[in-house]
C-alpha cells in the first residue's frame, strides 16, 4: 500500500509534537503534506514556531508549516498554558527556529492542496481546536466532497471535559467550527479523552524514550516530564496522557483502537454545556451516525508504536 495523504492541522502542545513526530518517523505509511497551524494550547505565533521546532529536531526543515488562524470562528481564544507552560513546549531547552514559515495562509492551503491532490485520497489530521478545517469549509464548499476522512483529537462521553466540567478542550475553544466540521458530511474519526486518558505516559514508558539517547528521544523525553505534572496533580494518575499522538497511531495500526459509530452533536448554545459533544453511544436517538467514536486502546501497543517509530529519528 502507498502512504496514505495527510495534512496535520496543530496546536502544539507537548502532545501534538509528539504526533507530528511519529508521523515524521513512518514515512512507509504517512504521507506528510504539510502542516497547518492554529491558535488553541498558546497562541498562533507560538503554535507555529513550536511545529517548525519540532520539524527541526527530527531533521526535517522541508516540511511546510503554515500559520492559519489565530482565533475562534466567533468567539474570543481560551488557551492552556496552565498544562502547556508559556510556550507551549515547556520542558525541553528551546531555540529559535531557523526554517521558514511557509508563506501560504493555512487556510489556503488546505483549500489548494485538496483542490490539486485527487479527490478522496487526503485525510485531515486536527489535533487542536478545528477553525481551520471549518474556515476552509466555508471559504470553499467544493472541497468538501474531496476529503478522504477526518481524524481528530477532541471530544468526550464518558470522560465528559477537561476545560469545563462538561467540554473538552479543543471543542470547547472553538465550538462552532467543531459544530460545522460533523455536520460536513466527511467520514470523521474521533479520538475523545474516553480513549485519550487511557494514552498514559507512565514514568516506565518515558524511560524507555529516553533510553533510546538520541536527540528526539531526549527532546521527547523532557517535553513529557514537563507534561505530566498537570495531568498526574489534576486526576492522580501515572502520567499524562498522550492525546494527539492517538491519530497518527490510528492511521498506522487502527487495530490499536476501537469504538462505534455513532451520532455526535456539539453544544453551541448552553451556557452550561457549551463545547460539549454529545455522543450518542447508546443509540436512543434517531440521529444518523456520523462519527467513528473511540473508545478504548492497546496502551502498550501504542507506546511501543510511539518508541519504536522515534528510534528512527
């Protein structure tokens, strides 16, 4: 089989470098066309130096990083910088990058790249809040029809949220664009924290990282020590969990994850439940499916994944 065409769209986010990279290390099925940023864990100008940081380390400044938006659809940002640190990237020692922005607006970009590739053959890979998928939607409705498939990271049913008692981050900083993306028709996969929160960066599988003592095993390595501290202090668990890198890995090995199909809904209005996705899991409405909704994981299957592909790096 050919690698399969993606356009990773990122707010990095010590979880998010960790997925940029193991799409990074597995060329033979991830083809990367590029990156777009967005505004969402810290703002834009420092999402979009943090995915050409990340490029660097792993050796590759021919990426193209495209800085997208720098806010909501329609709405005033919300970031997380008290799980991030002020960059974004907090633990390793950082540096200025020296590869170029790419000049395109990220917005165009997507636009462009599912106008020039053949349709049904690019998958879109959000791993922050969706504005720029949503934008791209609206500025060019033709487009639509030409995804492959959406694989996200953002949602929640039985965890319920981590930003609001009742949303999860990345929905909730932008709930109109999330509400615009799952009622675009385009096959969607989701990656709630019901299968994110089982990703644990325990202190055994961030050992066994470092251990391969190479530059990105230690840049890794340093990113998740940092990382865990919210996570571990907020829900008492070993380590934090490695959201963003579930949907590379999924389109690596999917056999790690399962779910259902399902119809998911995000609250747009409430004051209450504002971001919320309400997933219909047990099927008591009759609202057609619309996402793939994951719910569990091979935990060890997916850190050795994770290990074994940045040995390559």
């Amino acid at each position: 089989m050919s690698a399969r065409k993606i356009i990773i769209d990122t707010d990095p986010g010590q979880d998010d470098a960790v997925a940029i990279l193991l799409a990074l290390a597995s060329p033979q099925e991830i083809d990367l066309l590029g990156i777009t940023c967005v505004a969402g864990n810290v703002p834009l100008a420092l999402t979009q130096t943090n995915a050409r940081r990340v490029c660097e380390v792993a050796g590759r400044p021919d990426v193209a990083v495209h800085a997208g938006c720098d806010a909501p659809l329609q709405r005033p940002l919300i970031t997380a910088e008290h799980v991030h640190g002020k960059t974004g990237l907090d633990g390793p020692e950082l540096w200025d990058p020296t590869m170029p922005l790419a000049a395109a607006h990220g917005v165009a970009f997507i636009i462009d790249t599912l106008r020039l590739e053949a349709p049904g053959t690019v998958t879109l890979c959000p791993l922050g809040p969706l504005t720029n998928i949503a934008a791209a939607f609206q500025k060019a409705p033709d487009i639509v029809d030409r995804v492959q498939e959406i694989v996200l990271m953002g949602g929640a049913y039985f965890e319920v949220g981590n930003i609001t008692p009742a949303a999860e981050f990345n929905i909730y900083v932008d709930p109109e664009a999330a509400a615009a993306v799952l009622t675009s028709g385009v096959p969607i996969t989701m990656m709630p924290l019901d299968v994110t929160h089982k990703a644990l960066a325990t202190r055994a599988r961030v050992e066994k990282i470092r251990a391969l003592d190479t530059k990105v095993a230690r840049f890794t390595a340093e990113m998740l020590d940092f990382f865990e501290r919210f996570d571990v202090e907020k829900y008492g668990s070993e380590g934090g969990p490695l959201h963003d890198p579930c949907v590379i890995a999924y389109l690596i090995r999917p056999e790690l994850f399962s779910g259902r199909k399902i119809n998911v809904v995000v609250e747009t209005t409430s004051e209450l439940t504002l971001g919320m996705t309400v997933a219909d899991w047990w099927g008591v409405t009759d609202r057609p499916a619309n996402a793939q909704f994951m719910g569990d994981l091979d935990a060890d299957g997916f850190f050795d994944l994770i290990t074994t592909r940045l040995a390559r790096l």
